[in-house]
DNA sequence: AGATTGAACGATTTGTTGATTATTCAGAAA
DNA sequence: TTTCTGAATAATCAACAAATCGTTCAATCT
C-alpha cells in the first residue's frame, strides 16, 4: 500500500513535470511511464486513465489553495467583512495569476473543467463550506444577519462568479477586476450587514 | 438616401431569412445577394462584410428587446425593487429562451461575441443607462441609496453576469437560475436599501 | 499466484489536397 | 460619372489518408 502511494506520486511527479513543460496534450502517457522507468500499460493499475492524472495533480495543487483559504476565514483581528475580502481577493489573484502568466496551466484547467465537470463543482462546494463557516461565526457576533448561511454563501458564489473564472469572461486587467470585485464586495456586504451604518435620512431629495 | 436605405433593408431581411433557416455559417453571400437579384460584389457597397450584415440584424433585434426593458424600467405603481427584479428576469429569461430553443440564434450570438468584441460592450452600456436611470429615480424617491449610481450600476451587472449569457457558465436549468437570480438581487437589494427593514437586533447571538 | 510488459486496437489528431467562399476590383452598363 | 457586375484572388473549410496516441489484454516474468 505504502508501495502504490509511491509509485502514484512518482506518476504524479513525472506528469506534473511534463504537463508544465510541454502541456498536458503534447506529453504521452509513454513519456510518462518511461520517465518513471515502467511500460504504459502499467500506468493504468494506478490511475483509470491520462486525465486522471491530470486531476490527481490538480487536486493536489487545489487541496494547498483550499488550506490558505482557510486561514484568511478564520483571521482573528479582522472582522466577517474584512475575511470575506482576503478570501474572495485571494480567489480572484490566484486564478488570475495562475491563469495569466502559465499557459500550461491554463490548458489543464480547460480540459479538466470541461471532461470532468464534477471537479469544478466540487472546488465550489469546498469554498463553499469556507463561506458558511465565516459566515455562520459573523452571524454569531452579530456582524452579518441572514436568513439560510448554505443558500446565502451559493449566492455570495453567484455573485461573484465572474472573478472566479476572470479571463474566461473578460479582458479585464487586475487592477480593474479587483475594482469591481471591491465594489460588487461592498454591495453585498452592506446588504449582509444589520446595519452598523446610520444613515437615517429619508427622502430628502430635491425631485426636479 | 432613401433607396440605399431600403436596399440595405432588402439586405437584411434576406440575410435574416438565410441566416434563421440554414444557420450563419451555410449560408454564403452568393446566396444573399441572389435573394436581392443583385451581384454578390455589390452587397459590398452597403455592407463591410457578411459580419456587418449579421451585427445588422441582432442590433435591430436588440434594440426592441431594449425598448422593452425601458418600459419595465419605469413601471408606474411598482416600486424599485420591483422594477429592478422586472428588468434582471426579463434579461435572463430572454437570453435563455433564445439561446435554448433556437440554435441560429445562439450561433450568431456566439460569432458576433467573438469577433465584435464591442458589440456585446455596447449592449451592456445600453443596459446600464437604463439601470442607471432606474437607480437615480429609486434614489430620489428614497428606496435605494448609493454613492455613485454609475458605478452601482456597473456592479450591479457584474454580480449578475453568471445569468446574462447562462447556458455559457453553467447548465442550469431556467428555474434553478432564476431561484438564484432572485437571492442574488435580494443580496443587493437589502444592499441598496436604506433599511426600510428594521431588524435593530443588536448581537444576541449565542457565543460558544 | 500477482506484477509487468508491449504489441494490437480503435479513437483522435495531423497533414494534405481540393473545393467553397468572402472579398476585391477592372471593367461593363446606365 | 455613378452604379453595378462577375471573374480573379486569397482565405477558409471539408474530406480523406496517414500517423500518433490512449487504452487494453494476452503473454511473460518474478
């Protein structure tokens, strides 16, 4: 057992290599098994197939990202609003980083999301699970207010969908993402919060 | 003046014809200018190009379907949140139906995107004029307060981007997108709104 | 037995060719 | 002159062949 972890982590690595170098569809599956001194079909008593691989290092890489996040959600010294800030922000410059500057990476995200949808939603779900936790302890303090955390935390997601994907939407450079991000941010969050803002005056408009 | 007009009209229409009956693509120039009894060399001198044709047909589209969501803007007897729910689900139940029914249309929606970049730009300012109207009468009448109304707006479309082209970020089904429309645009709503709602409840959350 | 191989298979990709098509423009018609 | 034509051009597409590659599995090794 010990043995398999191993072998599968020196797939992983020869992959992972390969994959950064040349892309995930310019490396064959015998470029991989002779990186690691096996014939191909050897390959397939340790993962059902190429892009199998290729998610096992995904999820590898997301499981890091996943653990970070967690973090921010949990600052102390920092109150809902400024953790749900770090933690969309980080959201935002990873991918946009990791998105931009490797097209490699880029590809894989492309053939992964697109074969195994399942893998999309289930990096969802995980942040997801982040979201109620900040926002269920922000509730208790009493700095947000809302009806169903699970529910609220899939529309914080809608919302923000478009920084979740940046440059499958948009041409948009960072600075401008993280602009709107900070504002789509402060809409949200206002509405999430009971009100620590006195802003009392009605309608005092001057109608025309 | 007249005469380019109807001809460039005549255009159109047999463009459109082609277009919604055999698809875009299968449709050649040739074909077009023959429905015009005219050479195919000769469209050239009211259109750019078989793009510019197809740009022709979707802004004249467009431009009813945003006369349409004007009138839903400005809805006497409906309040702001109303109006504004009007305008997001007239939106995306739009470009669902279109999209979902008829496969002409989603090609050339899909063309035009990708090539006219700016196109889909210039629907969405259209768009945000209107959002932006709306907004400054909610906020003279005391039902939304903002800083600036341009920019809300601007962020108001960027946290409801995942319904404006839906079946191109997900595959959900028109009810479950809507159910999400809807606690999307109440975020924002309770957001905008200078507490009508009084939930004056201070922290009596029960700390662990 | 269980682990591993590598030739064989079918699917996918690549390369190439020929035809189609958008676009142009020199000239014909008006 | 201005308006239009349609053959010429260059770009794109479709179809087919060859090669490559992911995957399988009967045979081999340990």
């Amino acid at each position: 057992m010990a043995e398999k972890d191993t072998v599968k982590d020196q797939i992983v690595d020869a992959a992972k290599k390969r994959f950064s170098h040349f892309g995930y569809a310019k490396t064959t599956m015998a470029e991989v098994a002779s990186d690691c001194a096996m014939s191909p079909g050897n390959l397939y008593r340790f993962f059902p197939g190429k892009l199998d691989i290729a998610e096992a290092i995904a999820t590898e890489d997301y499981s890091k990202h996943l653990e970070h996040l967690r973090k921010l959600a949990v600052q102390p010294g920092k109150d809902a609003a400024q953790r749900l800030h770090d933690l969309l922000f980080e959201e935002l410059r990873r991918t946009y980083h990791k998105l931009e500057k490797d097209p490699r990476a880029y590809e894989m995200a492309r053939v992964i999301s697109q074969e195994r949808p399942k893998f999309a939603n289930w990096m969802l779900e995980n942040e997801r699970k982040i979201l109620v936790e900040l926002l269920d302890e922000a509730e208790r303090r009493g700095e947000f207010k809302m009806d169903d955390k699970e529910f609220t935390a899939e529309m914080v997601q809608a919302a923000t969908m478009k920084f979740r994907y940046p440059q499958l939407w948009s041409k948009l450079t960072l600075p401008k993402l993280e602009r709107e991000l900070e504002g789509v941010m402060n809409l949200l969050i206002v509405g999430l919060c009971p009100h620590m803002t006195e802003l009392r005056r009605s309608a005092h408009g001057e109608a025309a």
